[in-house]
C-alpha cells in the first residue's frame, strides 16, 4: 500500500469512528493516525524505500523534460556554432555535442568507447564543444586545439591530446602539436586571436544554461548526458534521437 493511501485511509478510519462534526481532528485523533503510521511503517519498511525511488524517478524526469526544453531553444548555440569543429560524418543525422576537458581522466577514459561508437555507426555527426574548467593548462589545450584548425590538423591533434597520460601542461600540449605535424610558433601567434577566446567563453556560457557542471556531458537530439556515458548509453541515445523516441 502506497504511503498516500495508508494515510487517507488511516484518516478515514480513525474520524468515522469518531462522532459527526465540523472541523479538524482532534489532537487525539491525530495521535491515533500517527500511531497506525508509524507502526505499518515499521512492519513494512520497504514502502519507504518505495515512496523515495517514485521520488527520485518523478524527479529524474522533470529535470529530464526541463533539459528538453533548454537544449530546444538553444538549438543554434549547441549545434551550430560555426567556430566548434566538427568531426565523424558532418553530414549525419544525428549529432553528438561532447563538453570535455583535455585535463579531465573521465573524458579521456570516455574517448575509446565513443571513437567505436562513431565507427560503427557512419551516420553520426560530433560537435567538439573545448569547455576547459580544470585550471589554466586546460585552457591552453583548449585554445591549442581551436588554434590548430587553421593547419587543418584538429582531429588528429584533439586525438592525441585525450590519449596522453600523465600530466598535460603547456610544455605537453606544445610538445604534442609538434608530434602532430603542426607549426607551433604558427599555433602559438594563431592562439591569441580574439575568436579562440570567445568561443570558449560561448561555451562557458552555455553550459551555464544547460547546467553543466562537469565533464564530459554529452547532448544527443534533444537529450543531455551528464558524465561519461557507456557505449550502451551512447548507442541507445542515437537510436531514441533517429527514431524521435
């Protein structure tokens, strides 16, 4: 028996055993319903247990519906940005946003599973959003890695960025553009533009909006995943974003 219930009922019980009248229970009455609480409680604990997931999950799809809403009047700002490189197929039908860190382990222990994700689905359109928050070396990475698109060497660059270990400072970051092929001394000038900056203060912004707090944190159609995200989960989001599910 649902808590609600066990209450309304208890209620009943307890008031028409009392006589007819007007008004609120009696400081009797009500002890007399708190007792019947509190002992069916204690016999079945697990309607606690209940009450608390059937919360939880109402909650859960709220904040789930308010995120819909958020993503679909930020449509421009999240899939369209001209200054986010894009990668896998650009012409896709379904787009993955990725907010990540170069600093951050999750993203990085995230990067194989959706690289495979990518492979075995060509139809699948990524958004590369560099949301650096894990100190000043992350910024680095994160306007190295926008500066690399003027030599045509993002992809790569980024790919070798989330598979470095151990520490990623600037000398790391500029050691690997070398290993990628760039021109550091070009990358370096190309890193001071205005437009590297604003972009990722765009993305600071944005993710403000759609309450990101972490990363990685992931969008598909019209849904955000928080955190790192299992192959499964990646795979069944594409498939509910393809189907309009």
């Amino acid at each position: 028996m649902k808590l609600p219930r066990l209450l309304a009922l208890s209620a009943a019980l307890v008031l028409t055993a009392a006589p007819l009248r007007a008004g609120e229970p009696t400081p009797s009455e009500v002890e007399q319903i708190q007792t019947i609480v509190r002992d069916y409680l204690r016999q079945h604990p697990e309607v606690i247990v209940d009450a608390i997931k059937e919360y939880q999950a109402r909650q859960a799809a709220a904040e789930t519906a308010k995120a819909r809403q958020t993503i679909a009047s930020l449509k421009a700002e999240i899939f369209e940005d001209p200054a986010d490189p894009v990668g896998a197929n650009p012409a896709g039908d379904v787009t993955i946003v990725e907010f990540f860190d170069y600093r951050c382990p999750y993203c990085k222990a995230v990067a194989p599973d959706l690289a495979k994700t990518l492979a075995s689905d060509g139809k699948v359109r990524l958004v590369y959003k560099e949301f650096p928050i894990l100190g000043p070396a992350s910024v680095t990475a994160a306007k190295a890695a926008l500066a690399s698109v003027a030599q045509n060497k993002y992809a790569l660059f980024h790919d070798k960025l989330m598979a470095h270990k151990g520490n990623l400072d600037d000398a790391a970051v500029f050691q690997i553009a070398g290993e990628s092929g760039l021109d550091v001394a070009r990358l370096k000038a190309d890193m001071e533009r205005p437009g590297i900056r604003d972009a990722i203060d765009r993305n600071y912004k944005l993710a403000d909006k759609l309450d990101i707090q972490g990363t990685p944190a992931f969008i598909i159609g019209g849904e955000l995943l928080p955190g790192a995200a299992t192959p499964e989960e990646l795979a069944a989001a594409i498939k509910r974003a393809r189907t309009g599910g």
